[in-house]
C-alpha cells in the first residue's frame, strides 16, 4: 500500500517537475512573434497616448513589437471583454484604466467580463490627473463661481466626459453630488473626441484629461479651472485644485495598468512585469509620461491586484452617494 503511494506521489512530482520545466522553458522563449497591446478606448486620448508610449518602450526591451490595437466602446467595457475572451499565452495585453478593471462593475448590468476572474493584474503603469475646464462664454472663473453658476441655473448646463464610467465621467458626478448641483453627463468615445464640441461652445463644460485639455487652456480656447487631484499638477502649479476651490476632499484621478487574460502563465506574468518596470524606470519613458502631466509607477503583479482591491471600496461609496447607473 504504502509502495503504492510512494509511487503515485512520485509520479505526480515527476509531473509536476515536467510543467514547471516546461513553463519555464516558454518563459525563456517568451516572446517570440509580436505581442498585442489592446487600448479599450478611442485613439487620440490618454490611454492611447501612453500605451504608444508603453508598447514602443516595451518592443525595444522584449525584441518583438508590440502593436497597439484600439477597441472603443461603453467606458471601455466593449474592448475589455473582447480582450478576455483572448488566449492567455501572453500575446495579448491590455492597458486599461480603473473604470472597467474596478467601477464599471458597480455600474453596468452586464459588462461582459469579470474583471476580477477573466484578467490577470500584470503591473501599474501612471497616475493621469483630470482637469475641470469650461468654454470663454461661461461666466465663471472658478470653481466657487462656477458651482455658484449651476445652484443659479439647475440642469441648464451640461458637462462632456470621455466616456460612461470613465475617470472624467466620475469627476463629474463627484462634484455634483458633493456640491449639490444639477448637471446633464454628455459621453463621448473619449477625452480626445469630447474636446471639440467644448471647444465650439456646443457643450459648455469638459471634465477632461490634462492631457487632452491643457493645449485648447493653453491657447485660450478653453479656460481651466482646477484639477482633480488631491495636489497640484507639477506641469500646472498656478491651477488650483477642486479641493482646495472650495470642495475640501475632494479627490478624482484616472489610474491605469496592464492586465493580461485570467490563466497566462505565470512566469510571462512576471516577465511582462518586470519589463514595465525597466520602462517605467527609464528616463526617456518618465519624460514622456510626465510630459503628460502623469505620474509613473510600476508595481508587482501582487502589489497591483492589492490597489485594485483597495480601490472598490472607494469607487463603491461614490457609486451609491452619485446614484450613477448605467443600463
């Protein structure tokens, strides 16, 4: 009985042993035809910005290129469930930020994916800091005359986002609900096709990225009132921030990461990791993320899937306060 066991358990360590040889062995081989970066929003916004950044960094220390594929759609939901259905062989990444990887779903009836059981977190890659702007015809300059402005004239004005449960969509909804103020959400498919329409007084208020705002602030197209930070943007130290306008507490920044389909093996994982980390390290890709007025930071797999946790909390108390809910 007892040579039985042994033998068994032999056998199973031999496997086991097998596996391991070989995954490791993939590891080593990892990656030998180019890799897709899949961006779950429109070209031309941040998210695309920096992952062309990323995937060019990212082909230079890996040796095969990574090429950059936008899918649009519903806060990012429709690219992100189409990238978990993926295989997971580490030939498929996706940069994406924290509405679908943690408050799309408190919104959405059906995204389509669960991120927390169909992606893998592989590493953080920036902090994006948004920005509150409004076209010269709205008579405020601040964000105390501006809130005074919308208690004045309930639902009269509207407010463009990048998009349903994106980070400038929340920005919003946060200030409404700790204002106290009436606005109407204009979605659009992403910071880079909302600016227009600000621009051309169609729609009179943006809560954008900086990013994507700051050069229509910077030639008087638009007028910046503060970003959405809890600290000033150090690429805009003399705009205040919300919370120091007149909404104390006040805290609502775009975060964004690489993730990978639930099952890539975990020696990739930790490849594609420490390689965004050799990125983000890197002066040139720091310049360019800064350039951005973003924040670079890389983590481990395991310190990623920490904040992401950390983060629920937050996005659900302002779900439920905002009343947001998205069909």
């Amino acid at each position: 009985m007892n040579h039985a066991i042994n033998k068994m358990a032999t056998r199973v360590a031999a496997i086991a042993l097998t596996a391991l040889s070989a995954t490791s062995a993939l590891a080593a081989e990892y990656p030998s035809k180019p890799i897709r970066m899949i961006v779950p929003f429109a070209a031309g916004g941040p998210t695309d910005t920096l992952a062309r950044s990323l995937a060019e960094a990212m082909t230079e220390q890996l040796g095969q290129k990574v090429i950059v594929e936008n899918k649009p759609g519903v806060g990012g939901n429709v690219g992100t469930a189409q990238f978990a259905r993926m295989a997971p062989d580490g030939y498929a990444v996706l940069l994406v930020t924290n509405g679908p990887l943690v408050a799309n779903q408190l919104m959405f009836k059906n995204l389509g994916f669960d991120p927390k059981k169909d992606l893998d977190p592989v590493s953080f890659v920036a902090y994006l800091p948004n920005m509150v702007a409004v076209h010269p015809s709205v008579p405020a300059k601040t964000i105390k005359e501006l809130i005074a402005l919308l208690k004045a004239n309930p639902d009269k004005y509207s407010f463009a986002s990048g998009g349903d449960g994106t980070s400038t969509h929340f920005a919003g909804e946060l200030m409404k609900s700790m204002a106290g103020v009436q606005m109407t959400h204009i979605p659009y498919k992403g910071d880079g096709a909302s600016m227009p329409d600000v621009v051309g007084g169609q729609v009179p208020i943006v809560f954008g990225s900086i990013f994507a705002a700051k050069r229509f602030v910077d030639g008087g197209m638009l007028r910046g009132l503060a970003v959405t930070s809890l600290d000033r943007v150090p690429s805009m130290p003399d705009m205040p921030t919300v919370a120091e306008s007149g909404l104390p507490g006040y805290d609502l920044t775009a975060w964004y990461g690489v993730v990978v389909p639930a099952g890539t093996p975990k020696p990739i994982v930790n490849k594609l990791s420490q390689t965004i980390a050799r990125v983000v390290a890197s002066p040139d890709f720091r310049a360019r993320v800064e350039g951005m007025s973003g924040i670079p930071k890389s983590t481990t797999p395991e310190e990623f899937a920490a904040f992401m946790e950390s983060e629920r909390p937050k996005w659900k108390k302002l779900i439920e306060e905002s009343g947001i809910k998205i069909n």
